[in-house]
C-alpha cells in the first residue's frame, strides 16, 4: 500500500507571496493532519481535516489554512508569508478515529526568502 | 496531553542494544504510548505503539511497567542507519500529537 505522499516536496517563495501545499493520505485513511516543524519550535499541529470538515485546530494564525476534499486527499494554503513560515510542512494521515496511529508523508521544504 | 521526558542524546556502537526510557508521569488512562523515529529532512516514521506490559515488532520492543509512568524503546543490535531522533508521545495516537524535542541518538561504527 503507497504511503503518504506530498507535493511539491520543496518550495522557495518570497514574502508576501502565498503557497499551496498539497497531501494524498494512504488508501482508506479519511483522516488528515498538518503539521509545521521548525528547529526553533519543533514539531507543531497546525490542523487536522476529516470527511472535508475541521475536526481540530492548532494554535496558528489565520494566514494558514486547509481543506480536504472527498476523496481525503488535503490541500494546505499559507497567505502573505513571511520569513517565520520557513519550515518543513508535514502530513499524517490515520482511518478515523482518535486511537488510530498517525502515518507521516516526507514533507515539504518550504523557504521564505 | 500528558508530558514526556527523555534523555536529549544518547551514543551507542553498532551491534550494540539501545535502550531509550521514557518518562510520562501524568499519562491518563485512555493514553498509548507511541514511539516515532525520525531522519533529517524527513517525516517521523512510527516505530511501536503499546498500552501496557510488552509489545514487540520486528523494529523494535517497547516495555510498560504496571503503573505506566515510565516506557522503555528498545532497539537490539543498533546499525549505523539506527542514527535518528527518536520521539515518545503519550495519548491518543491519532489526535494532534504533539512532539517533544525527542532522543537523538547516535551510532558510530
């Protein structure tokens, strides 16, 4: 079974810009989750979608949002970037229930120049 | 979500055992205990996930004392591919975890 996959794995924007940052959970996972890891911060949850609602939200700005779509594939968009953003955005995916392991993609690089 | 503390780094030798404790005082009754590894650049892989007592995979095993304040990852006959950091997350598995500094653990040859 594939795992987690995203795209584009890297990404160098300029502040102010906007990205979109996209993620295909596993086969038969309904559940999404992003995530932000800095050196600074570690690793943070920004979101998580299930059946293409918000079930929860982290403690992020308005600038980052989501959505997910009815095939649970997940889209990630951060608005009027700055340089704090530069981070590595990470996405789980699990079946649907909160006792459900989270399996993580590779990540997008993402650069704020 | 309960707290976790684990040692910042740890250096072992290849074939060696590393054993990496976890300490989670104040873990609830609903909680897992979950273990991540994690290479640079890359998203965390889930390495073994218990509840209580013993569990074992082909990776690695993990022992839960009877009060489950404390968890052991152990990982036999470590590899120079074994160098990563090692993460302990306590709750439920598949709801917003949240990632302490982790165990950097490094094996040299």
């Amino acid at each position: 079974k594939a795992g987690v996959t995203q795209t584009p794995r890297y990404l160098i924007k300029t502040r102010g810009q906007q990205v979109t940052l996209s993620c295909s959970p596993i086969s038969g996972h309904r559940s999404v989750s992003w995530y932000q890891q800095t050196p600074g911060q570690g690793l943070q949850f920004l979101f998580e979608y299930f059946s293409e609602t918000q079930r929860n939200k982290g403690n992020f700005p308005g600038r980052f949002s989501g959505r997910q779509f009815s095939n649970s594939r997940s889209e990630m968009n951060v608005s009027t970037l700055e340089l704090g953003d530069s981070a590595l955005y990470l996405c789980a995916s699990s079946l649907w229930r909160d006792t459900d392991t989270q399996y993580f993609g590779p990540g997008t690089r993402l650069t704020v120049l | 979500l309960a707290k976790t503390t684990q040692p910042i780094s740890m250096d072992s030798y290849e074939g060696q055992e590393v054993n990496i404790t976890c300490s989670h005082n104040n873990i609830a009754t609903n909680d897992y205990i979950t273990w991540y590894q994690q290479f640079p650049s890359q998203g965390p892989r889930f390495i073994i996930q218990g509840y209580k007592t013993k569990v074992t995979n082909e990776v690695a095993s993990l022992f839960i004392p009877a009060d489950r304040k404390s968890s052991t990852l152990s990982l036999p006959r470590v590899s120079l591919s074994d160098t990563a950091v090692y993460y302990c997350l306590v709750g439920l598995p598949g709801y917003k975890l949240s990632f302490g500094a982790g165990t950097t653990v490094t094996v040299r040859a």
